[in-house]
C-alpha cells in the first residue's frame, strides 16, 4: 500500500517534473487556464459584494408616511401610538408639518418663496423603521400596502424601490456568471485536453515501447492524468494569486469611495475560500479533460 | 514452450503472410528462424509477443493460448517475454539506466530490486560504467546491448529477436549471437530471426526456414 501511494507520488513529480522542463509552453497553458478561472472566480467576487451591499441599505430601508392634510397633530400622535404596538415597525419617527418645512428651508436655501407662500404646502410626515421581521424582503411590500390602507395617510413610500431592481440585476448578473462559468470550465476541459492530446501524440514511440514490455494502459494513463492535474491545479493557483492582486488595487479606492458616501463598506475577498476552491476545481477540470484525451487517443496507439 | 498448429497470418489488405505453418520450439531450446526478406519472420514473432493475432491456428506459448488471451492480460503475458529489435527501440530522453530500468518500473519492482537487477544486466552486457549515458552517446552496438539488457532485465523464460544484427559489422554481430547463447545457457528459450546466413552457419543451433509465409524443410 505504502509502495503503491509512493509510485503514485513519484508520478505526480514526475509530471510536475516533465512540465517544469518546457517552462514556456507549460506556462502558457497555465496562464490560458488561469484567466479562464479567474473570469468567473471574479465576477463571483463581485457580485457577492453587490449582494451584502444590498443587504446593509436592506436594513436601512424605511418607509414614509405623508400624513393627510386635515390630521391634527394629536391625532398624528394617536397613529403613531397605534403604528408602535405593530411587530413589523421598530421605530417611529414623527415630524410635523412645520417642521417639514423647517427642513425644507435649510436644505433647498428658498426661505423668502417659501414665505411668500399662503399656506405650508408640506404634509406632515411619519417615518418608519420596520422591524427585522417587517424588513424581509418578503413581508415588507405587505406592510407598505398596510400603511397605504390606513385612512390618515395619503401615502407610503418605501424609500428604496430601486433596491428592488439592484437585487433584479444583481440576481441576472449572478445567473449569468453561472453560465460563464459553466462554458468557461469546459474551455479549460478542452484547452487541457487538447493538449494532452498533443503530449500523447509527441510520446506516440516511447508508449509503444513502453506496451511492448508490458505496461498496462492504467501505467501509461497515469502521467498523463497527472500533467492534467498539474495544468488545472497550477491554472487556478494562478487564478488565485490574479484575483488577490486585482482585489488588493481595488480595495484602496473602494474604500475611498465608500467613505465619501459616509459608509465603512469595504471589499470582501474570499480569499481563504477561493484559495481552496480555485486550484481543487482546476485540478478536477484538468483531470476530465486529461481522461478525455486519454480516453480517445491512448488506445489507438499499439505496437506494430 | 512455443506450439505453433496450422497458423495462418492474414493482414487487414488481404496479404496472407503466414499460411499453415507448424512447429515447436522445447523450453531452453535456441533456435534461428531465418528466410527471405518477406518471409514472414517478423510476422511470426509478432504472434508469440502478440502484437498480432493469428487468422486461423493455434498459437501456445508457455501453457497460455494466445488465441483465448483478452487484452486486457496481454501487459501482464509480455513480461514474460523479453524482445529485442533491429532498430533497438530504446527511449531518447532518458539514460541508459532508466531505459532498462523501464520493464521492472512497470512491474513495480521496489528501489533496490531494480537498481540491483539494471546493474546486473548492465554489467552482463558489458555497459556497466554507461548507465548515466543518453542512446544518443552509444555506437549502434552498444545500444543494441542496452536492448538486450532491458529484454533480460526481469529475467523472462522467452527471448525474442528480430535481425538484431541487422545493422552490425561481423564482429560485433558475433558478440551480440554470443550473448543470446549466455542466456540460452542459463535456461532461457531463444528465438532469434535474422537473415545473417553466414552468422547462424558456424553456430549449432536449429534453423526455422521460412518461404514466402511457410515452412521450407
Ligand atoms: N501490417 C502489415 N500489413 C500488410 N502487410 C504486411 C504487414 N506487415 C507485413 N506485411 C507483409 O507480410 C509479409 C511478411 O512480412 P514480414 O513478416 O515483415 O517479413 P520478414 O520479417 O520476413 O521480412 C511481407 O510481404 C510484408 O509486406
Ligand atoms: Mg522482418
């Protein structure tokens, strides 16, 4: 047993070995099998960090109520009481009418039109936090429906529609990241087939010599699976050490960016995830595409 | 240990290169197997180590019939064959060592067996001090040696050849037909195909005439 996982190791260095002394070509198909893994690796990225972007305004999303017109600010208070006993909203926050348009006054610098005018022509307004059960994606279009229904108000608006359509493109963005990745892993099938393919080819003599003294097709099969491995584990190493020092220039200026918008959003990396996934998942295509290369060519090659 | 019964060889164009051919060779026996250029000779042996299978006849080597052999036991029914080829068929990219280390890696044969065995037969062939050589670095002569030392290395009961001195001068000719007899001396059935009429003449051994695909006696 001890003998057997011995060989099988001394094959595998022996591949590596084999790869090692045409470093140009070998490096070649790498780099060819890494950029194809790293496409899809760094999409997946980001669009990961799209989602937990979504998830942190998801939390910040609140809901405005504009109260009617004819509300007096006791009864205003007496919704608002009503509003708290509900399970779905957290919080409440009221603002009169005046103080609307207070706001308004210092936020749009248009105090003398806005004196000018008869009458405030801003409603006084409830604005609600729901609660983490009101928030979830499921239950919070039914509140706001709820909200909409209630007699003192003119209408609810949840402030963030366009999350919604963020989600709708970032789901399409992900489907469409599964397909590239599914294509993409079958181009490294076939690129590491193809030229596993040619590496048989090239060794069509010594596989004839190597039958005659009686190798079985299992002994010459196995260097072959090996340099498939070989390509596929190092392309996604590759993938790997691309993804880390693309995010790496990134990070800084997202960061930046994030903190002009008063945020502390910064890139989520999965290294640590991807470290293992990328070169365990090269190293499975390449051994699919190695079989498939072995597969077709290896016993059409006899001694004759 | 070899039995051939009425063997008929026709290839895929229709070319019947052996036609009812009989004969046998005992186990420890050395014979030549000679005749013209297109006799048959490399079609014959081609049977024994089958890389080609009989049309029609019965072919048994050693107690197997090779008739009833599946493919997938061939590997394991060549090792007991040692072969030797006009044009050496030795690997390029690797060392004289490594070349006839080759059927004993296969086997599975341990570290030390092997170094041990591709001594032995390196020194029987007189290459000892050329084990880290390339081919490349060898006279035509002493890589048809390293042939002859990776057909023996793992010690088989049959030795093949086919015109191993084919492109050899006399003397190193006579050198090459005197090893096979060292190995026919320790018990090993030898079968030697050339057409070096003037060689097999001096030596006691049988001849196995071929004409034109059958046996001319
Ligand atoms: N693979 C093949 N396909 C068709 N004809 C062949 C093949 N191999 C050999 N022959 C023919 O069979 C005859 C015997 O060939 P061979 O056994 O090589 O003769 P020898 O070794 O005695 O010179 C020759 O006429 C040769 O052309
Ligand atoms: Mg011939």
């Amino acid at each position: 047993m001890t003998n057997y996982l011995l060989r099988h190791l001394q094959v595998m260095l022996f591949s590596l070995g084999r790869l090692w002394r045409q470093p140009v070509a070998s490096l070649m198909t790498i780099t060819v099998i890494g950029i194809a893994l790293v496409l899809p690796a760094g999409l997946f990225v980001l669009s990961e960090n799209m989602s937990s972007l979504s998830n942190r305004w998801d939390s910040a999303s609140q809901i405005t109520l504009f109260l009617q017109k004819e509300l007096t600010p006791q009864q205003a208070q007496q919704l608002s009481d009503e509003l708290k006993e509900w399970s779905t909203i957290e919080q409440l926050h009221y603002q009169s009418a005046e103080q609307s348009l207070d706001e308004f006054r210092q936020l749009s610098g248009l105090g003398e039109v806005l004196d000018s005018l008869p009458s405030n022509p801003l409603p006084a307004i409830i604005i609600v936090e729901p609660s983490d059960e009101g928030a979830e994606k499921a239950t919070i279009g039914k509140l706001v429906t709820q909200l909409n229904d209630l007699p003192q108000v003119e209408q609810a608006q949840l402030d963030m529609e366009w999350l919604q359509r963020f989600r709708s493109i970032n789901k399409m963005v992900q489907r469409g990241i599964s397909i590239l990745a599914i294509l993409l892993s079958l181009s490294v099938v076939l690129a590491i087939g193809n030229t596993i393919r040619l590496a048989i080819l090239s060794r069509e003599s010594e596989i004839r010599v190597m039958k005659l003294v009686g190798a079985t097709d299992r002994f010459i099969r196995r260097p072959f699976l090996y340099t498939g491995f070989w390509y596929g584990f190092l392309g996604g190493l590759f993938a790997w050490v691309t993804l880390v020092l693309t995010m790496g220039l990134l990070s800084g200026p997202v960061s930046e960016l994030a903190g002009h918008y008063g945020s502390d959003f910064s890139l989520h990396w999965f290294g640590g995830f991807l470290f293992l996934i990328l070169p365990f998942t090269g190293a499975m295509l390449g051994i699919s595409g190695a079989w498939l290369a072995v597969g077709r060519h290896l016993h059409l090659i006899e001694p004759s | 240990m070899i039995h051939f019964t009425d063997v008929y060889k026709r290839y895929p164009n229709n070319y019947e290169a052996l036609s009812g051919l009989s004969f046998d060779l005992d186990e420890g026996e050395m014979a030549f197997l000679t005749g013209h250029s297109g006799a048959g000779k490399s079609t014959l042996l081609k049977l024994i180590a089958l890389i080609e299978r009989g049309s029609h006849g019965q072919v048994i080597v050693g107690n197997q019939n090779l008739s009833s052999l599946p493919k997938r036991k061939i590997p394991f029914y060549r090792r007991q064959i040692g072969i030797v080829f006009q044009d050496h068929n030795l690997l390029h990219d690797r060392t004289v060592f490594d070349n006839v280390a080759l059927p004993l890696v296969i086997a599975g044969e341990g570290h030390r067996e092997i170094g041990r065995r591709v001594r032995a037969a390196l020194d029987k062939v007189g290459l000892l001090s050329k084990e880290r050589n390339l081919p490349i670095a060898l006279s035509g002569g002493e890589q048809q040696r390293v042939g002859i030392a990776r057909a023996v290395v793992n010690r088989p009961p049959i030795l093949l050849a086919d015109e191993p001195t084919g492109n050899l001068d006399p003397e190193l000719s006579r050198e090459i037909m005197n090893l096979f007899e060292q190995f026919n001396q320790v018990g090993v059935t030898v079968f030697v195909a050339t057409h070096d009429i003037a060689l097999i003449q001096t030596l006691p051994y049988r001849q196995v005439i071929l004409k034109q695909g059958r046996l001319d006696d």
